[in-house]
C-alpha cells in the first residue's frame, strides 16, 4: 500500500528500466511510464527501433526524451535509448528492471538468463516463456540474487493477488482464475477467421495495434491456458486433468459453480484453477459476465464465518459456505508498473512459479499431416491446453511454447496431444535444454 511514496522516494535516483518488446502490451506501460515517478525508462529495444520509436511517439513520449544515442548517454541524462541490441542493454548492471514483453519463449528464456547474469530484476510478461520454463527460470533468479515476477494487470499476476489475499486472511482458496469468451468451436479458430469472432474488421484491429496471431491465442483457448498453468505454479492450486472445462457463469454464481461436484459444482477437487465462460453454449450473453476479469472462491469453515458472510451481504452459494471475490476488469500494460516498483524497492514479485505444477501441451486443431510445419500458440495448426505436469512429462506431450517452426514426422488426428516424438526438437536449443531439466527423471 505504500509503493506510490517508495517511487517518490526515489525521484532523484530512480529506478532504471530496460522494456524488450513494444507490441501492445508493452506500449501501454509506456503511456504510464511517462507520468510514474521514481522510473527511469533507460532503454527500449525491439527488433524493429522503428516500431519501438513509433509505441513512443504514440504514447506522448517528447522526441527529446527518447534521442539518446548511446546506453550511456540514456543512464547519464535520464533520457531514453531505442535499440534493437537487446543483450548489450541486458548486459549492463545498472539496469535495474527487465520487463520482458516480446511474447516469443525461447527469446524471453534467453532475456531472462541475460538479465539474472548482470543482476537485474526480470518482470516477465512474456507468460509464455514462464508457461515453458518458469519454475526453472525463477530457480536461476534467486541464486543470481535477483526477482523473478509475473506481470502485474496481466491476469496471472492479479488472480495471484487475490489467493494471497484470502490465504493471508485464513481462507481456504477452492477456486481461482478469469473470465474470457469461450465456446468450445473455438479450438478450431485460426487467424484468418479471427477477428470474425470478435466482430472486428481487418482495419480496426490494424488500426489497433493487434496482432491476429496473439489474439487468436486469446480465443482458441490456448492463453487462457498459459495463464491458468502460472497460476497453479505460482499458488500451488491444481490444473484439471484433462484441460480447462469453461463453464459459463456469472459472478453471482461464482461461488455456486466454482465448488466441487459432489456439492453441486463443476470441480473435480478443492484447489482449482479454471475459467469461467462469459457466454452460454447457445452463444447467448451470460448475465453479470466476468469477460475481463479475475476470481477467487473461497471457504468458510464454521459456522461463524458463514453468518459473517451472511451479515456482511457476501455472495455465496446456496449453502452460505462458499464466497467469492472478484475484480471486473484487469488494465493490462497500464498497471505494469506496480511489478516494476515492487521488484526493484520491495524486492518482491507480483507473483512467481514455486514449482512446476501445470503444463500447456499442443492439440491438433486439425488431421495433421507428415511434413507439415507447426505455426505455434494462436496459429493455425495446435491450440494449447491446460493440464497437470506429471501428465505431461508422463506423455512426452510437446509443449505449446515448443510448437513452432517445427515440421511433423508423423501424422496426427484432431484433437489429439502431440508428443515430442512427433517432432525433431533440438536438444541444444537453450529453451529445450532448459524445459528437458525441469521434467522428472
């Protein structure tokens, strides 16, 4: 609760940032980085310094601001520096805070490892990176004597906000995740039909700034699955055995949903993550959705507590045992400073993976051929799905931050997991190598 006066703490010796990554995401910290005291925005690197300058300039930056010609010359005027030298800027031990925002796994694997190596905090929105090879990754932060986080305004962060909120109060947690549309013909959506589904055209995600590819990753499930897999590693609460089951429910029925089976819920257990639909199977709107937001459902465990909840009007389900709390929206970009401050002056993360719990592994959208090439999250040949660990590393199940570029050795049927043997992956590669180390022997 005292970030705000911690940044203003240190007007004059602020907090030095590096961002890797001006896509959407990463623009919209730039918006608020501007008018955040105590941050040091020292350097922004994109493979394209055009699209980095152009997220600038879009965001109100002065060209002042962002002239600097050298890493140097940014540390030494406070100004900014637009490169596309990434592991140079990484390389430089007065950074203070890497935010890594590329959304590729084996490049924010690598980012991460640079940052650890001179000392620099890493705030990874690249979720599917910690979805990869999180656990290992926050390992390696804390012997380098550094923080490894999760995105704050980023949903993963934000629902982990919440399990340690109620746990610190002494709540049992049952249940915890987000809102997203789903409906089960989804899985088959790849970028050329998705911004039907949105009911966008072509021009209007252009002129928004969205990639077909990351969006469809939002709809054919596979997002909501990389960020239900870092919650269950970040807060220890269990994935479904066989993939998330969507069901739609409003946030009044939170609590009423979100309980175990045997008790009238859609839960296989206690200590869940799942995602909760904001349509109806027939497509029609769900009343009081949770779309844009985050949930946990939490117990009561006497009597007392559940008069409390009574007598403080909490929703609950029928049983008066069963409560829930929720935030309707998340900002995204625009909070991710709040990781930035916590990282660097509290030297806490915004959450971060405890052990490896959950997994995404790649279904085929469709029969897939011998020879045919995978196009990875939000493409048009594998969707992601969430699943335990040991299930995975039992199956040899191709991870879904693996599936990309890589060609088929055999065919496979729709709807089925693909294993690594069906593909020729290289074991050098620093994402393998490091994903293989993290697998049970």
């Amino acid at each position: 609760m005292n970030l705000f006066a911690k940044l203003r703490a240190r007007t004059d010796d602020p907090v030095r940032v590096a961002l890797v990554g001006a896509g959407k995401f990463g623009t919209m910290f730039l918006h608020q980085a501007r008018r955040t005291p105590g941050l040091h925005l020292a350097a922004v690197c994109d493979l394209s310094p055009d699209r980095a300058r152009a997220a600038l300039k879009r965001t109100h930056w002065p060209e002042a601001q962002v002239a600097a010609a050298s890493l140097d010359a940014a540390l030494a005027s406070r100004t900014t520096f637009v490169t596309d030298d990434t592991a140079r800027v990484l390389a430089d031990p007065r950074i203070d805070v890497m935010i890594e925002a590329t959304g590729n796994p084996a490049a924010g694997i690598a980012h991460a490892r640079m940052a650890f190596a001179a000392g620099t905090h890493a705030v990874m929105v690249n979720v599917e990176a910690d979805c990869l090879a999180g656990p290992a990754l926050a390992t390696e932060a804390a012997k380098a004597g550094v923080v490894y986080s999760l995105a704050y305004g980023d949903q993963p962060a934000l629902v982990c906000e919440l399990v340690d909120t109620l746990r610190a109060a002494g709540f049992e947690v049952v249940a915890a995740g987000k809102g997203t549309k789903y409906l089960p013909e989804f899985h088959r959506s790849t970028p050329e039909t998705v911004w039907g589904h949105y009911g966008l055209t072509e021009e209007q995600a252009r002129a928004g700034g969205m990639n077909k590819q990351m969006f469809n990753s939002f709809l054919d499930g596979t997002k909501s699955a990389i960020e239900m897999a870092a919650i269950a590693n970040a807060t220890g609460l269990a994935p479904p055995e066989d993939g998330l089951a969507f069901p739609p429910c409003g946030c009044h029925d939170l609590p009423r949903i979100l309980r175990p089976r045997q008790e009238g819920g859609v839960l296989s257990g206690r200590g869940m993550v799942e995602v909760v639909s904001s349509v109806e199977r027939d497509g029609r709107p769900v009343f009081n959705d949770l779309r844009w937001g985050v949930y946990a459902v939490f117990a009561a465990d006497s009597d007392y507590d559940a008069r409390c909840f009574a007598e403080y009007g909490v929703v609950t389900d029928p049983s008066g045992r069963y409560a829930a709390l929720w935030r309707p929206y998340h900002f995204i970009g625009l909070e991710l400073g709040v990781s930035v401050a916590s990282v660097a002056l509290r030297g806490e993360p915004t959450g971060a993976p405890t052990a490896w719990r959950a997994d995404v592994v790649a279904v085929a959208k469709r029969a897939l051929k011998a020879g045919e090439v995978l196009d990875g999250e939000g493409g048009a040949t594998v969707w992601g799905k969430c699943v335990p660990a040991a299930r995975s590393a039992a199956e040899h199940a191709l991870p879904i931050g693996l599936a990309h570029r890589l060609t088929l050795r055999r065919d496979v049927a729709e709807g089925a997991v693909l294993s690594e043997a069906d593909v020729a992956l290289d074991p050098t590669a620093d994402a393998v190598a490091l994903r293989r180390a993290m697998a049970p022997a």
